[in-house]
C-alpha cells in the first residue's frame, strides 16, 4: 500500500524502531470477523474454530451477508479490533445506555448482548441514511428494549441530561487504522486531517458528558493512530472535567497501554489502550473508558412518553394478540406512528422533540379492519412466544428471502399467521390459506440465493 510520505514520516517519528513492521502490517491482509448473537440457537454450520480472545461472541472469518445465518440475525459480520470496544463497555443487564455515534450498528448489538433486552439502549446517528440502516441492523439482530434516534449530540444533551449510565462514543476520526481494510480511507487523510478531526471529537465529547449520571462509564474510541484524536483527546478531557477518572483496561492478544507522553503525560493514559495491527490480528483502535465521580450540569424530572394508541386501534392490536401472542404486552407501553405499532421498552422517557427512527420494537401495521405483524417481531420474539410456530426447509426460506410464495401441508393451522423457523433461527412470518404460505418478507430486504 502506497502510504502518504507525511503519514510515513510522522510514525517514524513517533514509533521509532517499531515504525518499520508497522508500515510492512498494511500489506498484509487484513482479519475479518463475525460475533454470534447470543439470544439466538448458534448455527451448527458456522466455523468456531478461531475465536477472537477478548470476547466470548467473536471469531475470527467471514459470513456472507445472503447467508440464513446473517439474515435471520444469528451473527453479525464485525471488524475483530471493533469488538474490543463493546467488551470494554460490557454494560450490565437493567442499564440505561447511550451509543451516540452508533451507525451501522455493530457496537450497538454487542451492548445489546450484554443488556439481553433488559434496561434501555439509545442508539443514536446524525446522518438520515446511515440511521436507517441502523435501525435495520438493530431489528435483524431483534433487539427489543432500543431506541433509535436521529440527532446532533446537542438535541441529545438536551433531551437526556444526567440519564445514562454507560455512554458509548464511538468518535467519527481520520480513520488511519482502517487504511487497510479500506484503501480509499488513504486517499482523505492529510496532515491537517486529524486535527479537524479532534476539533470534532471535543464537541461530540461536550454534550456526551451532559448526559451521564454520577457513577456512570464514558466509553471514548477511534479507529485511528493519531495521538491528536486519542491521548490528547482524553488529556483534554481529564483536564476540562476533572471529575472524570480513568478506569485502566485489560489488554489482552497483542493490545498495548496508550501512550501517555503522546498526551499530556499524565500517567494515567496507560490505562487506555492501543491495537496496532503489527502486534494483533485486528485494525488500528483506541481505546479509553472513564468514570465519571460527580454529575456535570442538571438533572431533569423524566416524564413517561404516554401511549397515544387510540380506542380502535387498541382493539385491532388486542384481538391480534389473543389469538396469536402467548404473554401479555402492557397497553401503556404502545406507540403508534402514524399506521405502525411499536412497543417501547421500559423506562422510555418523553421522546417530544426527538427525530425517532425506531421507538422500540416495531409490532406491525395498523390496517382497516386488521393487525398486520412485523418482521421486526418475528425476529424479535424468543420460541414460544408466538402460538403457531413452523420449520421449513432451506429451500423454502431461499424462497421466502426472494419474495415467493410456497406450499406446505406442515403448517400448525389451516389458515392465519405462522412464525417460520429453519435451522431453529426465526426468519419472518407466513400467512398460510390452506396449504399456501403468503410471503411478507419486507420487499426492500429481499435478495435471491444462488
């Protein structure tokens, strides 16, 4: 890889005898990696052969995004030194949890697995088109206690002051540690780039402290070498909010203490760390978490964002449910948009203001005279929870995934909506007449399998 001669002469200054198997590291080939969900079945056909040492869902190979493994949300393709920063947050069950810069979704769904549908997770993303596809990696990966929002860091300051109590921010950066995995990545980078970018990163930074409670955890990581976005970030942070402290990380494979004399010196930098893809099999990653002792700015009386479901619409949804559902869904937790139901997780607060892409888990649609339901849900429910529960083969889920309608005479019932399994993982739901199974499978994720 032809690497920037600025870029080479600033890391031979800073890395010293080190620089030259750095340098060699981005001809290499770079690892891929996959997690496995664990509120799913894992697939008997997956290689587990080489997993990924810092955490208990990840391996190291690849997983093909048409697979029924990926589509039914049994795994998640991610970067192996990506998977550092969810194990450094590792949230515990019950928490409120905010990831504010979460698009596509791969920390996310590793906070979810910890969180294991309890507590409330906001995943939040600045940019329309990257929060919707946000919104459908949390949905293929059934996460059912999560928000997904579309805001600035400033409109979530606001609307959660002294709420979380683990903060993720993923900091948008220069990106010099994925040069290899993506080679147009060199083509942006210049020797003013990394500074533009830590301007950046303050600001996220400001408004993402204004939201935690005191005791609460701020995750801060990059996909970037440059000390101006990483040491420097944290000593400027520890500098303009003492009541920060650093919580030194486990550094497992290969990963290394932060530098402190690339910030500000103070010894406690060691405490973050480091992946250098010449010393373990991953990307360039940065790594800190703090805690934070004592709340910056005010709390606010939280109010519960009320069901605004209507009379009607309650009835559709409830005749639904006696006939399909096997618990009990709280009628106060309802929200509709417009002619879609969705079911908020607990503990969601007053969401006036907000550009909500996903309010929680999407039920289904409100139709004239019926409850039509989601493949959200579908994805979502744990086996059982839905009372009529089929298996098909792979050749018939290669035909739901395309869009097509097949025959079955092993359908639970002669007519009405089926849950349909294949391989134990939960795929979408069937509407069977007969001995017919109506495809719903949402029209823009259909795909063909050769």
């Amino acid at each position: 890889m032809e690497l920037p001669a600025a870029f080479k002469t600033k890391y031979q200054r800073l890395l010293g005898d080190e620089a030259t198997a750095f340098f060699a590291s981005f001809d290499q080939t770079e690892n891929s990696g996959f997690r496995i969900n664990p509120m799913r079945p894992v697939p008997a056909d997956l290689d587990l052969s080489d997993p990924v040492p810092y955490t208990q869902w990840g391996y190291y190979g690849k997983v093909s995004g048409r697979s029924l493994d990926h589509q039914s949300g049994a795994v998640y393709s991610q970067e192996p030194s990506a998977m550092f920063v969810g194990e450094v947050a590792h949230p515990k069950a019950g928490m409120r949890v905010l990831d504010l810069c979460a698009s596509p979704g791969g920390k996310s769904t590793h906070l979810g697995s910890f969180l294991q549908q309890s507590g409330l997770l906001v995943s939040n993303e600045i940019m329309p088109k990257r929060a919707k596809v946000l919104a459908e990696n949390t949905e293929r990966f059934g996460l059912s206690n999560t928000l997904v929002v579309n805001e600035d860091p400033a409109s979530i300051a606001k609307a959660f002051p002294v709420f979380f109590d683990q903060v993720l921010v993923d900091a948008p950066c220069s990106g010099e540690g994925m040069f290899r995995k993506d080679p147009d990545a060199v083509s942006y980078w210049s020797t003013d780039y990394p500074a533009a970018c830590a301007k950046r990163q303050r600001e996220i930074l400001t408004e993402a402290v204004k939201v935690l409670k005191p005791g609460g955890e701020l995750v801060y990581s990059t996909c970037t070498f440059a000390p101006e976005e990483d040491e420097q970030i944290i000593s400027w942070l520890l500098e303009t909010y003492p009541q920060f402290e650093i919580v030194p990380i486990e550094k497992p494979a290969g990963i290394i203490d932060a530098k402190p004399e690339w910030g500000n010196g103070d010894p406690s930098l060691k405490g973050a760390a480091r992946l250098f893809p010449h010393l373990m099999r991953g990307e360039g990653h940065f790594v800190a978490k703090l805690r934070l002792n004592e709340a910056i700015g005010n709390s606010s009386k939280y109010h519960r964002q009320p069901s605004n479901v209507s009379r009607d619409q309650s009835h559709l949804f409830e005749a639904f449910a006696a006939e399909y559902l096997n618990f009990k869904v709280d009628s106060h937790q309802l929200l509709a948009f417009g002619d879609q139901l969705y079911l908020m997780p607990e503990g969601t607060t007053s969401l006036r203001g907000l550009k909500v892409i996903r309010p929680g888990l999407h039920l289904g649609t409100l139709k004239k005279n019926r409850f039509e339901p989601s493949y959200a849900m579908a994805l979502a429910l744990s086996p059982g929870q839905f009372k009529y529960e089929a298996s098909i083969s792979e050749a018939d889920w290669k035909q739901v995934v395309h869009g097509d309608i097949f025959t079955s005479d092993e359908m639970p019932l002669k007519k009405g909506w089926v849950r349909l399994f294949c391989n134990h993982q939960p795929v979408a739901f069937g509407k069977v007449v007969n001995q017919t199974v109506k495809n719903f499978f949402p029209k823009g994720l259909r795909f063909k399998v050769e």
